[in-house]
C-alpha cells in the first residue's frame, strides 16, 4: 500500500496512532512476546500443582522446575495447536476472526474521521437479529437470492443504527461515545425482548430462542472445516474500506474532518454530512459482523439460533481489535487474525486446566503492550536504542505498510 | 534501566524467598505426578477391580457461558462429573463457553478428545447437543435442564429434567405457614421455563395452604395467572446481586416476610436484605440447599428447593460407563428425589410439628398424584 500526497498524513496525526515502520514491528513483536512471558508466570502461580511443588523449590529445584516448565509448554503448545494445528483448527481461527474483523474495520473508519463508535456491540446486534429475522422468516427462496437479502439486512439494520448516531451528532452536537453507549443498552434490550415475542421465537420452545437459520440463508462453507463466506466477506470489507479510505474522495472528506473538521468546513466540506455517512458506514460493517455470527455455520453445520448471548462481546472486543490495528484495514484483519487465533486456541488451552479466564488476560496483556509501544521501550531498553538510531530514515523514506 | 530492571528481580527473588517455605521435598518418586496419584488412590477406594477399565472410559461436559463457576446450574451439573472422576475412576475432560458460538465448536473439542459420554449444560447448548449427536452416534449425549423436541429418536441423546414445580408446592406451602405477614414474595432472574417452573409450583402451594387452612396469604412477584412478575434488572440478571437486592427490598417494602429468589447468585441479594432484616424477613433458598452453598447466611434460610442435577449427571456417566444408558429422559420428581426440599438446617425448632407432618403429607400426594400441579413449564 502506497502512501498517498501530504494531505493523508495530516490526516492520520490526529487519530493518534503512529505510522507503522519496521521498528514499530519489532517493538510489536516484543509486545507480544512480553504478554506471554507475563502470561506464563501467572499459568505457573495459578496452577496449584505446579505451586504445590514451588513450597520445595530449595530442597529440591529441578521439580519446580520442571513442572513450570511442562505446565508452560502443554498450555501454549494447547492455544498453538488450537489456533493453527491443522485444517480445522486454522479454519476455526479464521471463523472466529471474521466478525472481529469486520466490526473492527467499522470501528477503525469511525476512529479515522474522529468518531469513537462505542456502538459496535449495539449494530451487530442489530445487524445479527434482522439478519437471523430474514434467515429463519423467509423460506423456499433459492441461496442467491435468500443469502444476499439476509445479509443486506443485517448491514442495513447495523447501518441505520450507527447512521442514526451520526444524525444525533450532526444535527444537535449529541456526543457520539455517550449516544452509542446507551444504543447498545437499548439494542441489547430490544433483543432480549424480541425474543420473548412470536415474531422471534420458536414456535415449539418457551425459551427466549429464535429458529435455526434457512439452510439457503446460511454461509456455504467447505465441507469437513470451519471456512465459510463469512471470511471472505470480511477481506472483501477490509479491501473495500481501504479502496474508500485512499482513493475515493468520501475518504479524503473522512480523514479531513477526522484531522481538523474547521479546517475542512471552511475548505467547504460538509461536516455533518461525513458525520452521519461514517457513522452509517461503521454501523453497516459492525452490522455485518452481527450478521456474521447470525448465519455462519458452526461445527454443526447450522448455525447457532440467535439468543441474547449470541454475539458476545464482539462489539467492544472490535474496539481493541481496531486500536491494534491501527485503525488501517490491512492492520485491522490481522489482528481480527491474531484475537480469533487466541480465542480459538484459548477454548482449546482449557483441555490443559489452564482457566479460559487466562485467555482473555492474555489477549488484554497483548492489547495494552501493543497499544503502548512506549511501555515496551521503557521496558526493554534495546528497543528505544534501535528506534533512536532509525528516527532519521524513518521520516525520509516514510513507509507506510498498513 | 539496569536499575530498574535489577530491583524488578530482586523482589521477584525475595517474593520467592518469602512464598517459598523451605520445605522437604517429598521423599517417594511417584509422587512427582500428583494428579494421577490422587485419581489412582480415589479409584482404589472405590473398587480396585473395575478401575482398570474405568481408567479408559472418558467422560466431558460443556458449559454455558456461565462457566462451571456460576455457583448455579453449570456448577452443580459439574458437581456430577468430578464425583464421576472421584468415585468411578474414569476420565473426564471439560471445556467452558465464553458465548453462543463457542458451543458447537466446545462440543467438537470434546469429541476430537475422544470422550464416551459428553453432558452439556443448558438449553442454550440444545441444538449444537442434538447435531453432535446424530452425527456421532457412538457417542453417548446428555444434555441438563433441556429435553428438545428435536432429539426423539435419537437412541444416544438423553435429556435431564426436573420437574421442580413439586419441591417449590412444598416451598409455597412452607412459606405460606412460616409468614407473619401473610404476604410472601418470589422473584426471577429471567422470565424462562426453567425459573418460573418455580414460581408457578410456590404460588400454587401458597393457595393449597390458603384453601386448606382458609387463610388468605398473598404471594407477591408472580401472578401465576397472567405467567407474569417481579424478574432482576438486566444486564445479566442471574449475576445481578444488587439487582436482586432491590428486587428484594422492593418486595419486603411491600410487606412480605418470607422470600424465594429464583435467580441464581443474584437471588444472594435477597439473601443479604433477609440477613440484615434481624430475622425479620427469611428466604428459601433454590437449586442446592443454601445451609451448604451459602452457608453464612444459613440463619436466614428455611429451606431450600434442591435440584439434583449433580446426582442426575453422575447417574447418566456411570449408565454410559456401566453399558446401561438408554436415552429415555430422566425427570427429577419428589419421588425419584431428583428434586425436593432442603434440610430445615436452623429453622428446625421454628417449624411446628403440624407443618412438617403437612408436608410429608403433601409430598406423598404429589408423588400419588392426588395433589395436581398445573405449570406450562412442567417438563412433559
């Protein structure tokens, strides 16, 4: 990817994520690195057996020793094995990345033109309940037909409730963090009491469940692994963002106003219109992550019938997976990649007694020693030696890789 | 830096010093793999014959997303499974669900572990259990607290269900002879089958108490009628506890005395209000018997409505294991002591004779049938 004109990094120095460069990379690494060191102490202080032998570590060390040592190597070589052992478990990864990913992506837009989208979780519950609505509603329409309007659905319900936001904002001045925040309770809710109504829930069962999905409104997928659609939808997402984002004047507008909107207001832009329209396009993507979870199939080939828990967290796991990103598509899919393989592993990494709670320790130790490369420097002073003797080059060559 | 760095490891060299009692080292060899150790001298307890086989037979759970730490359903269901491990020797596997996507891939995991008999918890877990099971049909399944539709004639699916309306009639008619006030309060966590099954069985057993005795105690936060009442605030209402101590303060404003939290941890709200009331208000406890699973607050704990979900899952594993597990669903009654009522643990010199010897009576005639308890959410 390319840098284009002065204007672009302008526009970047306020979204107040630095350009990415071979050093940023190594000190990224080192994060890392850092968060599963840290991750293995508390493995081996959570482990009572591991503990127990720790009470003789004087009399007899090579027991301690070895136990932390073993402890260590069966629970990471779990997430490895879990998140990459294999056709399955390397699909699985992927699967699990694609709503992080997408929602992530519609995240990062929001960040570029100066908006906190905290309403990722609001629109993929919106865009995953009209999507599941049109996917177990409708029947007897063929895949081509069936499977698009799902999914045209579930974005445009997203888009609207992120688009709304964006009103909010442009036409009244309504803070766009504390609006999102409150449409996620109000989208939560909404889901919560959609199910308890005919329209949602399944005809046989008193439980608050929806029908399974239409077959022909579910993503295909290869058979015998975890790939389906959702995947490519969500490098399809991320190479159409970054397409808006560089080369369109939409995304000239939108890094304008997210860099200085007096500046582009005087310039002539409309202010309130890139408001809503970012705001729409953030919510449309993290509908297509709700959309994502709705009609992707699982091991069973169904996908899971929509509840109130069914998309988890991932609206506020979007935020992280964008900050790490750096707010670019290309940084946004691999670590939509690198939070998907976690998980996937990390569901794995119980089979070893390891409590899933860890993983989700690691994946904030990886986020905030990622998210803050000056923390890593103080921490390892190597690092800072490196990056003040490259300081000078970086600047003249200006290397832009996400 | 260097400076740092060094005083970073001298206090994780003195932490050691200080955590790290300079104990013996334990003299035998073997026991440098301590859980092997432990499963091998519990089996041996059990019966060294059978152990040898049991050692290969493996059986694996999955949670909700509650986490088997929920001290609710996934907690008492898991409960059943390392009694399993303690006491037939076998193997077990679990893995927990973060959320709803992760339950198909969970129940994979558990069959590319080999498992023979796989238990998860919950209907939320219901569809992915009924897929699992059709297509491996040499794996044995069982699911808690679900009996779906969609499993009939499924010859390796088995469903655990409790019909607690019977142990709550008994509760609400506890309850009903208990209050002072003649008013009685009950609340829900989420307005689902599995909770109001009991409210439906403690305001019926209120109005038996009424008919029989021609009181007229009140139950308030259910109108079993209308199938509606008093539930704990979202979000996460089962893990609501200040939720469910307004829940609770809202009904003892409105005059009830005795409680019955059907919500889960959050039902410890009401526990707290009961605790502070100076034994002016009291609660019966749900799902375990409170006096052991919350035991401080065993002073303000008549009874409790237990499920015995532990015992049901331990009953399905060592039927798998034993070769006799048929998939007929199993349903905890007062009969069968799949379900009942808890021990009066402290309130044993406060409940009259005449009321103990009532409900004796009760039982009997809900296990004879002469006592009908009408709940939607009966299992069928």
């Amino acid at each position: 990817m390319t840098e284009s004109p002065t204007p672009d990094r302008t526009a970047r120095r306020p979204v107040r994520l630095a350009r990415v460069d071979w050093s940023e990379i190594t000190v990224t690494v080192f994060a890392l690195l850092l968060a599963f060191v840290i991750g293995a102490v508390l493995m081996v202080i959570a482990d009572t057996e591991v503990q127990q032998k720790f009470t003789y570590f004087f009399a007899r060390p090579g027991d301690a020793l070895t136990a932390s040592v073993d402890k260590i190597s069966t629970s990471y070589g779990a997430l490895f094995r879990g998140a990459f052992g294999g056709i399955g478990p390397i699909t699985n990864t992927m699967a699990q990345s694609a709503p992080l990913i997408c929602a992530g992506l519609g995240v990062g837009l929001a960040f570029r033109a100066g908006l906190f989208n905290i309403g990722g979780q609001g629109q993929a519950i919106m865009g995953a309940m009209f999507g599941a609505l049109v996917g177990f509603k409708l029947t007897g329409l063929p895949l081509v037909v069936h499977l698009p309007l799902a999914i045209l659905a579930g974005v445009v319900a997203g888009g609207i409730w992120g688009g709304f936001v964006g009103f909010l904002k442009a036409r009244t001045g309504a803070h766009e963090v504390i609006v999102t925040i409150m449409m996620n309770y109000i989208a939560g809710g909404l889901l919560s009491f959609a199910l308890t109504q005919a329209l949602f829930r399944r005809p046989d069962r008193a439980d608050p469940i929806a029908p399974v999905v239409a077959w022909n409104a579910t993503f295909p997928r290869i058979a015998g692994t975890q790939l389906h659609l959702g995947f490519l939808l969500a490098l399809v997402a991320a190479f159409v963002v970054w397409l808006v984002i560089e080369r369109t004047s939409l995304g000239f507008r939108i890094r304008a106003v997210g860099s200085n909107p007096s500046a582009s207001a005087t310039a002539g832009m409309s202010v309130a219109n890139t408001t809503m329209v970012t705001m729409a396009l953030s919510g449309a993507l993290a509908g297509l992550a709700g959309v994502q979870v709705a009609l992707g199939p699982m091991s069973g080939a169904t996908p899971t019938p929509l509840t109130a828990g069914l998309v988890g967290t991932i609206g506020f796991d979007a935020i992280t997976v964008a900050l790490l990103g750096r707010s670019r598509p290309l940084g946004t899919v691999f670590a939509g990649l690198l939070f998907g393989a976690l998980h996937a592993g990390g569901l794995v990494m119980q089979g070893t007694g390891t409590p899933k709670e860890l993983t989700t320790v690691l994946q904030a130790l990886v986020v905030m020693f990622v998210a803050t490369p000056m923390l890593v420097r103080t921490l390892l002073p190597f690092l800072r030696a490196r990056r003040a003797r490259r300081a000078v080059p970086a600047v003249a060559s200006s290397g832009g890789l996400a | 830096m260097k400076k740092s760095l060094l005083s970073v490891s001298a206090i994780l060299a003195a932490s050691a010093l200080t955590l790290t009692a300079c104990a013996q080292a334990p003299s035998s060899t073997p026991s440098a793999s301590g859980s092997t150790s432990s499963s091998a001298s519990s089996s041996a307890s059990a019966s060294t014959s059978t152990s040898a086989a049991n050692a290969d037979f493996k059986a694996c759970m999955v949670s909700d997303s509650g986490g088997f730490d929920d001290k609710s359903f996934n907690q008492t269901s898991y409960a059943g499974l390392t009694k399993a491990k303690a006491d037939l020797g076998i193997q077990t596997g679990q893995v927990e669900s973060t959320d709803a996507k992760d339950f198909a891939t969970n129940i994979q995991t558990m069959i590319d572990q080999k498992c023979n008999v796989i238990v998860t918890v919950g209907f939320l877990l219901s569809d992915a259990t009924v897929a699992a099971a059709k297509a491996n049909p040499n794996i044995k399944f069982a699911i808690v607290d679900d009996n779906p539709a969609g499993a009939a004639g499924l010859k390796n699916f088995k469903a655990l269900v409790f019909n607690t309306a019977e142990s709550s009639f008994m509760a609400g008619y506890l309850a009903a002879a208990q209050t002072k006030s003649g008013k009685v309060g009950t609340f829900g966590g989420m307005k689902i089958p599995t909770v109001t099954i009991f409210m439906d069985g403690f305001a019926q057993g209120v109005e038996y108490y009424n008919k029989q005795k021609n009181k007229s105690v009140q139950v308030l936060g259910w109108d079993a009628a209308k199938q509606d009442g008093q539930f704990v605030p979202e979000p996460n209402p089962f893990d609501n506890i200040a939720g469910g101590k307004t829940t609770a303060t809202n009904l003892v404003s409105q005059g009830a005395d005795i409680l019955f939290p059907v919500a889960g941890p959050a039902g410890q709200g009401a526990l707290q209000v009961a605790q502070s009331s100076n034994g002016q208000v009291n609660a019966i406890w749900v799902d375990t018997d409170g006096c052991v699973s919350a035991a401080n607050f065993c002073k303000s704990i008549v009874s409790s409505v237990y499920k015995g979900m532990d015992v049901a899952v331990f009953d399905t594993i060592k039927a798998a294991q034993e070769g006799s597990f048929s998939s007929d669903p199993y349903v905890g009654t007062l009969a069968n002591a799949g379900t009942g009522l808890a021990p009066f643990h402290d309130f044993d010199g406060q409940v009259s004779a005449e009321t103990k010897s009532e409900l004796e009576k009760i039982k009997s005639d809900i296990e004879a049938g002469t006592i009908k308890i009408t709940s939607a959410a009966q299992p069928k």
